[in-house]
C-alpha cells in the first residue's frame, strides 16, 4: 500500500535540501519574528513552572540583561531558595541564600555557556550574538556561537524544536546542554516556547514558561547581591 505524504510537508523537504545553512539560518530569524524585533530585545524575564509532568524541574525565574548578565531565583521545595548574580563585565558572580551571601568569585565555564545559550536558545539571534551557520542536513542546522557549535533541529514552521551542544573533544558529559522547545506563542512578535525541557547528564528538567520581554529592572540591580526578601523578581526593586 502506497502512503501519500502532504504536498506542502514534500515541497519543504526538497525547499531544505536545496537550501545551504545560511538560507536555512535566516528562516529561522524570520520564524521567530525577524531580525528587526530580536535585536531589539536588551533584556527577557522568563518565568520557568514546574510542567505537570513526572520530571517537572523546580520553579525557576530568570532576568537576562545581554550581553553579558543574568539572575536566575530557583525556589526547591523542602530546600532554601538560592539565587545567582552573573555580571561578565565584572568578571563577578555572586550567590545568595535567604539574603544572605554565600560566596562572590569569578565567573565559571558554565556560567559564561549561559550567557550564549540565553540567547541562542530563546532568542536565536540578537544584537549581541550573530551565529555563525556552518552546515544544513535535512533538518538539523549545524550554527558555531561563542566558542561552542550547536545543533538546531528545526520543525516545519523553521523554529527550533531541539537545540544540543557539540560536545567539545573529551568532553565527558556528551550532552551537556539539550534543550526540547515545545508549543511556541508570540510575545510581542517574537515566537518564545511555552514549554521548555532541560536534559543535562543524568537530569532532565520540564517546565511551563511565561516571558516578559524588555523587562523592566532596577539599572543598579547588579551591583549587590539580591535579597531574596524580595521575593523571586527582585530586580523591580
């Protein structure tokens, strides 16, 4: 028996084959709003719910400021809330527990990977960040950002529906950083993933997401450590 595919689902699959990584990178800028409405986000609140799920990762609450700064509030139950203040300019990062500090110091590996994938991954593309597309097949477009390359696996509608990290040469953990991206929606014109999942090692986060773009924060929010007093949006204050 003959199994007829969809004639639009066949012309996009040839329209990806004939298409080289830099036709198939700006399709997906345009999928998520176009290049003029990315570049004009300088700063995104997201707010991670845990996803009715049986790995539903903890409340989260994100404020990211690009280039090169970020908060993130996790709230674990039966544990203290903890939050993270990341300003690369600095070279400082510092961590909080019930307003009080924990420990200031330089930024780490990861921290600094973050600093990429909160616009990569959510974003794709800003003023800060241009990747660079280096290989389309099928598809999976194959982008170099920062010192990292990232596989972007791109659904019909050429939004990215998972996005993997190349793993460096003997790098242990071959999956370091694995985002599912899930059920898209527009906010203020750009197409954001109301639900994300997080696979790292032997953990796998899965949340609801809300977005906040061009959040608004207090501009001397990053030269002190928060109080988490505050609750997990501090930066208003």
């Amino acid at each position: 028996m003959r199994h007829w595919l969809p004639a639009a689902f066949v012309a996009s699959v040839i329209a990806a084959h004939a298409a080289g990584p830099g036709e198939a990178w700006e399709r997906a800028v345009q999928a998520k709003g176009g290049r003029e409405r990315l570049h004009a986000v300088h700063s995104l609140a997201i707010y991670l719910t845990p996803a009715p799920v049986n790995l539903a990762g903890p409340p989260t609450t994100w404020l990211c400021v690009f280039p090169d700064r970020y908060f993130e509030f996790e709230r674990v139950p039966g544990r203290r809330s903890s939050a993270l203040v990341v300003d690369a300019a600095t070279g400082r990062a510092a961590m909080d527990a019930t307003g009080m500090p924990r420990s200031t110091g330089h930024i780490t590996g990861g921290e600094r990977d973050r600093l990429i994938l909160n616009q990569l991954v959510f974003l794709l593309e800003t003023a800060w960040l241009q990747p660079r597309p280096v290989d389309v097949r099928h598809n999976v477009l194959t982008v170099e950002a920062g010192d990292r390359s990232f596989r972007l696996y791109l659904d019909r509608a050429n939004l990215p529906e998972r996005i993997v990290a190349v793993p460096f040469p003997g790098e242990k953990r071959k999956l370091r950083y694995d985002y599912r991206l899930q059920h898209y929606r527009a906010f203020d014109g750009i197409q954001l993933p109301v639900r994300v999942v997080w696979i790292g090692g032997l953990f796998e986060f899965t949340w609801d997401a809300d977005y906040d773009v061009n959040a608004k924060y207090n501009p001397k929010f990053f030269d002190r450590t928060p109080d988490l007093a505050n609750g997990p949006e501090p930066w208003r204050k």
